[in-house]
C-alpha cells in the first residue's frame, strides 16, 4: 500500500470514528427536560418542596430513595442538595430508567 492509500485510509479510520463517537458523546442530554417540567414534577411529587424528607424513604423534591440517589451521582441526601443538583441527578436517573421513575406524577402530567 503506498503511502497516499495508509494517510488516505488513516483519515477515512478517523472520520469513521468521529462519526460514532459524536452521538454517544451527546446521549448524555438525549431526554433532557425542561426546568419548568422538573418544577411540574416536583410540585406533584412534593408539593414543590425541594428539601422535603418526610421519612417516608424518598426524599427532595423529586422524592429520590437513597439508593437512586447515589446510584445516579448524588452526594449526602437529595433533600440537602439545592434544587440544580437534584435536577442534574433526575436528568441522569431519566436517561437510565426514564419517566417511569415518577410513575404516578408522570402519568398525571402526561410525560409517558
């Protein structure tokens, strides 16, 4: 192979790769939801209330149990993280099990 067919073959290599890594590298944000649909939800799961712990076992406004929480990057107790934080985990917990995480709130505001 000459040289003009490796460089030429490095670069369709490189290309190629770009084009896959590209869209995995932006799934992160694929069900990114609106701050106005987070306060929908916390207002039904919550009454808005962003630093609830009622001892039921969940707990903000997003009414996260523990183990999501820190499965999903959420440091301490959601309901001492500030309302950003607990957004940025719930866009995280949405991306993994999406809105089926909120069953009845969802449901209620029509997100499923």
């Amino acid at each position: 192979m000459s040289r003009t067919s490796l460089s030429f073959s490095a670069s369709l290599a490189l290309v190629g790769t770009a084009a896959v890594a590209a869209p995995l590298l932006m799934a992160g944000t694929a069900n990114a939801a609106p701050a106005s649909t987070w306060d929908a939800l916390a207002e039904c799961e919550s009454s808005g209330n962003w630093n609830i712990n009622t001892g039921n076992g969940y707990s903000g406004g997003l009414q996260f149990s523990p183990s999501t929480w820190r499965a999903y990057g959420g440091e301490g107790n959601a309901h001492d993280a500030s309302r950003a934080e607990q957004i940025a985990v719930a866009e995280r917990v949405l991306d993994g099990q999406g809105w089926g995480a909120w069953p009845a709130c969802s449901r209620e505001l029509g997100l499923r």
